[in-house]
C-alpha cells in the first residue's frame, strides 16, 4: 500500500523554510540553465524567421559568409538569367546585386564599439524581403549617402536615428528611415542604395553576394544545384533558411558554457537536497518506525521519501521557470559571421520550461534516492526508540 | 576566541555526512565561481603584459573590415617613441575543410619577431622563414592540431583574398598564450592580389618604447588621419582584443550574472546546513550556557563552525578552479583571452573572502537565534 502524496506535502510545508532555501537552490540552478537555453532558443527564433526557402543567397565558392564573398557585376549578368528565377512586379528578375560591409558603432549596452553590418542593395532586394517594412521615415533614395536603419539597432545605438549621420567611405551619410524586420536578423542591419555604398567603398565592380527567388520549392532546390555546378560562375547557392540556420553555431560558445555551468550548479545542488534529506530522514525516525508498525511496507516509505525529495526539485523547477520568465523579451546581441552584430531577444518557450522542469525532478531524483533507501532500511525498533 | 577552536572543529565534525556533504557541494560551486572570477579578472581587471604594454594596434576607424593605405606605416614610425612599424592582415580562407578555423595573418615577416617579442623561435628557423617568401610559421598548438612539421607544405584557399595559396613551413613558435595561429609573408599575398587591390593594410602593430607613451602615441597616431579618407583607431593592444571578447555577446554581463546566481546558490546550502544543525543543538546551547558559556561564545561558536566548513569547501573548490583554469587557457578560444594564470593571489583572495563571507552570513540567523534563546527554554527544547 502506498503512503499518501498530501503526507508528502504537509511534511514540505511543515518545514517550510527548510524547503524553500532547498528549493530556491535548485531554483537557481535551473534559472540559469534556462537563460542559456532562452538566449540560444531566442537567437534560433530570430535566424529561422530570417530566412525564405524560396530564396537562394549565392556566394563565391569557398566562402562561409557575405562578408568575405566576391562576386563581380558580370558574374551577376550571367546570373540573374537562370532557368527558374521568378519575377517581380515590374517583370524584371528578382535577383539583388548586394555589397556588404561593417562599421563600427557605439552601444548603449556596454559602451564598447560594436560591430553592425551595412548593406547596399537595389530595390528589387527590397521588394525580395517580405519581412521587411517601412517603419517610419522613407526609403533612401538612388545615388544618394542615405540610408534606412533596423529597429533593433535603432533601439540599441543613439547615433542610430532618423536625422543623424553616420560617417563611412567618402562622407556622411544620413538615416532617412527606420524599417521593421519582424524578428528577421535584417532588423541588425543598416541598408543603402547598392550603387551608392559600393562608390564609397571602392567596391564598384567586385560586390559581395548576391540573392535570387525561385518560382517554387522544387525549382528553388533545381536553381541552387544548377547555380553550384555552373563552372563559369564559380558560385556557391545555398537557400536563405539555410544560411541563417548555420549561424545559429555562434551561439555555440555560450550554449557549451551555459549548460556546463549548470549542470556543475546541479552536482551542488543534488548535494544540498541530499542534506536536506538526510536531515528530514532522521527527524522522522519514529515517524517512519510508526509507518512500519501501521504495515506500510520499505518499498513504500522508499517511494514516499523518494517522491518527497522529487517534490520538492518539482517545486524548485516551478520556481526556477518564474525567474527566468521577465528575461523573455529582453534584447540582447551576438556577434555572426558578417564579423558583426545580430541582435534578437530571450526567447522562454514552453518547450524550455519543460526541459527546466525535467532537469529539476532529475536533480531531485539523484538527491532523494540515498536518503530514500536510508529511510527505507530502518529497523522498526531502533526506529521507534530514535529521539 | 581561539580557545575553541577544537570545540568548534568537533561539532563540524559530529554530522561526518551533512559536513561531507555541504562542503561537496560549496566546493563544486565554488570552483565554477572561482572559474569565472578568474576570466573576469583576465579579461577585465588583469594588467597587460609586458610586452603587450609595448604594443598599440591601429585599425580603420569605421571597422576592422576596412582597409587603410599601407603607406601610414611611414608616418607612424616618425613619430617619437616608436620603434617599429608592421603591417598585418587578416588572411581568412580555409585550410582544407571550412571547420579547420585557425588564426591566418599575412605580415611584414621581417618584423613579426621584433614585434611579438614573447613568440619564441629557433634563430635558424626564423632567418629560414624570412628569407622564403613563400614560407610561413605556425604556433606550436597548430603543429600539434593538424600534426605539421618543419617542411610540411600547406596549401589555403582565400575567400577575402580568391585564389591557391601554398606555403612551406620555415618554423614553429612557442606563445605563452593559445597558438593555433599561422603567419606568412605580406609579400607573397600583394604579389598575388590585381593591382587595384595592392598597397592596403589591416592592421598597423606598433612597437613603442615606453608603455607610458601608449596615450600619446596612439593619439598623434589618430590625430595624423584625422582628415584623410581612411580615418584610423589606435588603442592599446589588450583593448583591441577585448574587442573581439564582445563581438562574442555581452559577455561582462553573463559572466556577472552566473557568479551572482553561483554565490546566491551557495549561500542557500550553507544556510540551510547551519539552520538544520542549530536546530537539532539547542538543548546542547542550553548546557553550554548553564556552564557558563556566555551568548558571544555560542554566537562565535556557531559562525565559526560555518565559516570553517564553507572555509574548507571553498579552498577545495578554487584548487579545483585552477585545474579548470589551465583547461580554459588552452582551449583554442585561449587565443583571444589574455594568459590566465592557473594560481591568481588576488583571484585566491577573492574566493576565500567570498567563503567567508557566505560563512558568515549564512549561520547569522541561526546563530544569533541561539544565542538569544533563554537557558530554561532551550533545555526545554525537545526537537
């Protein structure tokens, strides 16, 4: 016969400052093996929301970003006639020419210059992100130093305004607007008239990237292969979901140090509930003789003991969810492989909650089993006769 | 006070289990404590180096991606203090998978010695690698890595810089830091590069003579280009790279965040040990006063016993920390960290006055309620 969950219960609330600082332990724990998983998962949210399947960025073969890519305005003619490239609305291709660069801004965060990335391109690049939206001001102009920012890094950067100027290449260039990118890692970056920004930069005729939109799913796998084994161009295609799904790898560092501290906070803190329930064993000797004498078997104060110590991690992971819950929202940046910033907010998701959960009841239930059985292997006399 | 001490030993020692067990788990948490107060401190708090107090980098002003004019290096070494002058740059590229990332520079090879004075090399093997244009040097953990030789070809492929690059190995170097870092000839790299992309430098490293200079150099430095098309930013060369640490996130932030959560944690645990064996002791309080011990004597008694155990738990922990430490420094991210030392005074100091503090602390509550308790009552005590 099994002892009751609610003797459990009351045993918790009878010792509460016992369980709560036991908890709060465990709580902590779990908090910050929650934050590591809330960053990255934000982090994920924001790339894969980046990223159109039907979009294809191409690249120099041999390189893993927009940043260290060439491609030349030829190279970009032969291009943007292949088989498969849909058509935007004034029939032309859509296909951007685009050239990337980077500069260096103050942040409001930590004072330290931060990289963010420019990117020049032509209105049919525009047209090719739905995401993106004019939030207030206007786009910049053909020819002109102007250039339209991201809210994220409006947000984070005070030179980042409408009416400010920003000094690059050959002069000063003016924010004419702030745009909108949902999620998308696009609202990290600053844009300009492609012409413009690659004058300034001496970049005329070797650009960076650029990015095609297939007619459909099946011509976008077509299009990539056809563009990868042109040997011409020398270009490398991968789809946009792609390209922004593998630099969720820059959280790499952080996810290894997050999880790695958490789960040596977790050895503490199984040590600390094992204390506790230790403690809570040998205060109730003669409550657990009594057990016997009433014909509860060892195999049920074992799990009574045991569902007790898991309890109270259960209670401890609850605890650990609340604290994380006001990081969710919170912005915060992480450098990609453009050598600058994106920026993208804790994301706490259900999902990790659950894992926080899972993680506690584990921690409880490594800390619970040796007090258990230690419980569980009292002789009734010497159990009844223990003060 | 002393006078107590083995009193106050023995009653650590009564419940062998909990003791055992709270000082695991404060040492476990300590160490990671101890971990991260070491970055910190090496990030943050540490003082250069000596020869990297000698040395100022200089970038284009608008970000590290841009390039400057290679003949600024003409200028800067005209100014009074500076002994030397070399031009670098960052090579990227892929060493036969894209996975292999590894520091690449292409620099002035005639001057790489001068400049990093702590890189150690074999006399032969630099003038071997000073006079092959094609040769290049590596670190000894890239030897090590990729199990390279003296001799050995290796061959990148550019992406900033397109094309095939082969180069023979002249000489392997030992750094006190992370080295999985390969240097080669600027050479070699404008040689290949169109006209139009010639003449361009990444990075000016300047050697100076004095480290009180550093201010005033560096200013003059940006002060020369102020009206020029490619402005420049010269800062010291621990700046420069604490500069790539934050391209990582707000890392000052997250290391913050998980001592504070660590320390937080800790505490509980010691606290909640302390109230459980003060709990079970206050008949015993009671016969000690009725001998005569007075309400300071218990009250010392019990922080004392919790300072000895998180004491303890926190010397085992930083012991720990400083294995952890010299795994750290040479992970291939020790490249961009500055040199942790496995045993900091400063860093030791910090964690035993951290133990002592969450000691203390954590038995107040407890131990003042003791000592309070009237003589009748806790003999009265039956829990």
């Amino acid at each position: 016969m099994a002892i009751p969950v609610a003797y459990n219960l009351r045993n918790l609330v009878v010792r509460k400052t016992t369980t709560i600082m036991t908890a709060l332990g465990i709580a902590l724990t779990v908090a910050v093996l929650l934050a590591v998983l809330a960053l990255v998962n934000g982090l994920r949210t924001t790339l894969t929301s980046s990223g159109d399947p039907l979009q294809i960025i191409v690249m120099r073969k041999g390189s893993e970003s927009e940043i260290v890519s060439n491609f030349t305005r030829t190279q970009f003619q032969d291009l943007k006639f292949k088989q498969g490239i849909a058509s935007g609305t004034n029939g032309q291709p859509l296909a951007s020419l685009e050239v990337i660069t980077v500069i260096n801004l103050s942040s409001t965060d930590t004072g330290e210059g931060t990289n963010m990335t420019v990117r020049g391109l032509q209105p049919s690049g525009i047209e090719m992100r739905h995401g993106v939206k004019l939030a207030s001001g206007r786009w910049f102009q053909e020819g002109r130093r102007e250039l339209v920012a991201g809210k994220s890094a409006a947000d984070r950067y005070p030179e980042v305004q409408i009416g400010r100027k920003i000094r690059f290449g050959r002069g000063d260039w003016e924010i004419v607007g702030i745009m909108d990118a949902g999620r998308g890692a696009q609202a990290s970056e600053i844009w300009g008239d492609l012409n413009q920004v690659s004058a300034d930069l001496q970049r005329q005729e070797v650009l960076s990237s650029a990015l095609v939109r297939a007619t459909d799913a099946v011509t976008a796998k077509a299009l990539a292969n056809d563009i990868n084994n042109d040997q011409r161009l020398n270009m490398n295609a991968v789809s946009e979901e792609e390209y922004y799904a593998a630099q969720t790898a820059s959280a790499a560092p952080i996810e290894y140090i997050g999880i790695f501290v958490a789960v040596i906070m977790a050895v503490g803190s199984a040590f600390a509930a094992m204390n506790t329930m230790y403690a809570a064993v040998a205060r109730r000797s003669r409550e657990i003789g009594t057990l016997r004498v009433l014909g509860f078997s060892k195999g049920s104060i074992l799990v009574s003991f045991f569902l007790e110590s898991v309890l109270l991690s259960a209670l401890g992971g609850l605890l650990g969810c609340l604290l994380v819950l006001p990081l969710n929202g919170i912005t915060t940046g992480i450098g990609n492989s453009n050598f600058s910033e994106t920026a993208f907010n804790f994301h706490v998701s259900p999902e990790i909650m659950f894992i926080g959960m899972a993680f506690a009841v584990i921690l409880g239930a490594a800390g619970g089993l040796f007090p258990a059985s230690n419980a569980a292997r009292k002789e009734i006399l010497t159990a009844l006769r223990e003060i | 006070m002393f006078r107590f001490l083995p009193l106050v030993l023995k009653n650590c020692w009564r419940n062998r289990r909990r003791t055992f067990l709270t000082i695991a788990s404060i040492s476990v948490s300590m160490c990671l404590l101890g971990v991260m107060i070491a970055m910190y401190h090496a990030l943050y708090l540490s003082d250069a180096t000596p020869e990297e107090a000698l040395r100022i980098v200089t970038r284009n002003k608008i970000s590290l991606t841009q390039q400057m004019p290679e003949s600024y290096k003409n200028r800067i070494k005209q100014i009074p203090g500076v002994r030397e002058v070399m031009v670098s740059q960052w090579f990227g590229g892929t060493y036969k998978d894209p996975k292999n990332f590894f520091a690449r520079f292409a620099a002035d090879s005639d001057k790489i010695f001068t400049i990093y004075q702590e890189l150690k090399i074999p006399a032969d093997q630099r003038i071997a690698f000073e006079r092959d244009r094609t040769g290049c040097v590596i670190g000894r953990d890239l030897a090590n890595k990729y199990n390279l030789k003296i001799g050995d070809r290796m061959a990148l492929v550019g992406d900033i810089f397109p094309g095939n690059y082969e180069f023979t190995i002249r000489g392997i170097f030992d750094s006190p830091r992370a080295s999985e870092i390969m240097y080669f000839s600027r050479d070699y790299l404008e040689q290949s590069l169109p006209e139009r992309r010639r003449g361009n430098a990444g990075v000016f490293t300047t050697l100076i003579d004095d480290p009180a200079s550093a201010g005033r150099i560096a200013s003059a430095i940006d002060e020369e280009y102020r009206n020029a098309t490619a402005q420049t930013k010269t800062e010291s060369e621990q700046q420069y790279l604490l500069g790539f640490v934050s391209l990582l996130g707000n890392v000052k932030v997250f290391l913050i965040a998980i001592c504070a959560a660590v320390m937080f944690t800790i505490l509980l645990v010691s606290a909640n040990t302390m109230a459980m064996s003060v709990r079970e002791r206050v008949r015993e309080v009671g016969v000690l006063k009725t001998l005569g011990f007075t309400d300071g004597n218990v009250l010392g008694m019990i922080l004392g016993e919790a300072i000895s155990i998180s004491l303890l738990g926190g010397a085992l922990g930083f012991l720990l920390s400083t294995v952890l430490v010299g795994g750290v420094a040479h992970s291939p991210a020790g490249g961009f960290l500055p040199p942790i030392a496995p045993f900091e005074p400063s860093v030791a100091a910090a964690c035993v006055a951290t133990a002592v503090v969450i000691g203390f602390v954590s038995s107040l509550v407890p131990a003042l309620g003791a000592a309070r308790t009237p003589i009748v009552e806790a003999l009265r005590s039956t829990d």
